[in-house]
C-alpha cells in the first residue's frame, strides 16, 4: 500500500524566536513508518520538528506549522490509500506573529490565539476509499474523547491513546493504547513498545478487507 503518516508536533511562532507546541517526539509516528517500509510498503513521512532521523527509504516531507502540514497532506494525499495521522498537530496559534522579538519588559499582557485548521476535518470530503487513522490523546474520559474524535474526523480506525501516564504516550519509547474501528470493534492492547504498537496498527490496515477497501484509492496499482 502507499502510506501516508504524519508525526512529530507543529509549531506556532509567537515571535522570531518563540512558538506553541506541544510535548510530541514524533516516535510513534516514526515507528509506524520504520515498520511499514520494512513491511514493503511505500511510505511518504510528513513530519514536524523533531530529533529523530527519517527512517531509510521513506519520502521524507519536512513541515513546521499546522498550515505547512495541511498543505503537505493535500499534496500527497492524491497518492495514497492509507492517510495515518498520528501528528500532534498544536490546536492554536497566535493571531498575530510578532516581526521582531517581543522585549521581555514589554511582556504579553495578552496572547490572542485562534484555530488552526484542522486537517483531518478538512479532508474528510477528499477520502473517498481511502483508509483513515487518527489518534486521541486523551487524559481522561479516554473512550468517550476517542469515540468522538472517530466519529466527527470520519475515521476508519482511531488509537486512543491514554497520554496523562509517564510509561505512555509523550517521549517515551512505550505506549498503551486502544484500537477503536468505525464498524464498532475494540482492541485493548497492553504496554508495549511503540514498535509493536505500529506493528499492530499495520496488522489491522493489512487485513484484507482494508487491503480491498483502499485498494485502487489513490488510482492505481495497490500490493503490500
Ligand atoms: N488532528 C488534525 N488537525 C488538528 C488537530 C488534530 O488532523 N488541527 C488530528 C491528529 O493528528 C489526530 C486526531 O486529529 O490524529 C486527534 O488529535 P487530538 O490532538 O487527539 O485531538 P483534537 O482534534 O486536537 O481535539 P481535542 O483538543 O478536543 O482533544
């Protein structure tokens, strides 16, 4: 299959030198595309600031801002049968980014922040056969975040992933999540690492009713 898989967070300048981000590292999105390419799949990475090296044999696509990566994702989107967001992509952005660098003694008396877009809603009438995952991280009400997020982003899968605890979810190497599908199914996976989190996430995406699903999405020749 060609997959597309976003990783890694945006950032949102403030000023010249200072953003909005969040605590993403990328290694779950990395891990899903190491072990896609390993698996034959043709991948194309779209990444946010991070300190991971791109995996050998992925298309590589660096993005800072949430824009950067709508616009990357619509461009390779054309290409490919399987989108997996696991992006952090920042909820918010200064309405106004300073041209010089605001002086500590001026301060902000007030950050004004507006949207960004968000990119899986905005793609969601471009999805046609496609298969779409998405993450939820969630630090509480997990399911319920999860569910929602599955239902409002037209998501075929989505990986609820539980970031309130330090063994999971954020910079570490394992996580603990829970495969929600659109038909209704549930997959509780227990700690592991993000490795094998990936494994089993491109366990269900290669289930031959998926591999039937977005086989010919992106217009032509699909073959894991
Ligand atoms: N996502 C997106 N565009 C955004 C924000 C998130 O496409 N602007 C994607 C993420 O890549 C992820 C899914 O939507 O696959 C859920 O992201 P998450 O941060 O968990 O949720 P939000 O949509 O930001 O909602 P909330 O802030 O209410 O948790």
């Amino acid at each position: 299959m060609r997959i597309l898989i976003t990783a890694g967070p945006t950032r949102e300048a403030i000023d010249p030198v200072r953003f909005l981000s969040n605590r993403s590292s990328g290694k779950m999105g990395y891990a899903l595309a190491r072990v896609a390419v390993r698996r034959g799949h043709v991948v194309t990475l779209i990444s946010g600031p991070v300190a991971l090296r791109p995996p050998p044999k992925v298309s590589f696509v660096a993005v800072t801002t949430a824009d950067e990566m709508l616009a990357a994702v619509k461009r390779y989107l054309s290409q490919c049968d399987a989108l997996i967001m696991a992006a952090a992509v920042a909820d918010w952005r200064p309405r106004r980014v300073s041209a010089q660098k605001i002086k500590k003694a001026t301060g902000y008396r007030l950050l004004c922040l507006e949207p960004t877009p968000d990119i899986l809603k905005q793609l969601r009438s471009k999805k046609g056969r496609r298969v779409f995952i998405g993450f939820a991280a969630e630090t509480e009400r997990l399911l319920t975040g999860a569910r929602r997020k599955l239902a409002e982003k037209g998501l075929d899968l989505v990986v609820a992933n539980d970031v309130s605890r330090r063994d999971a979810g954020f910079e570490v190497d394992t996580n603990r999540v829970t495969l929600l599908e659109a038909g209704g199914g549930v997959r509780v996976l227990p700690l592991m690492t993000k490795m094998k989190v990936a494994a089993r996430i491109l366990d269900w995406l290669e289930a031959p009713a998926r591999r039937g699903c977005a086989s010919g999405a992106a217009g032509g020749r699909v073959g894991a």
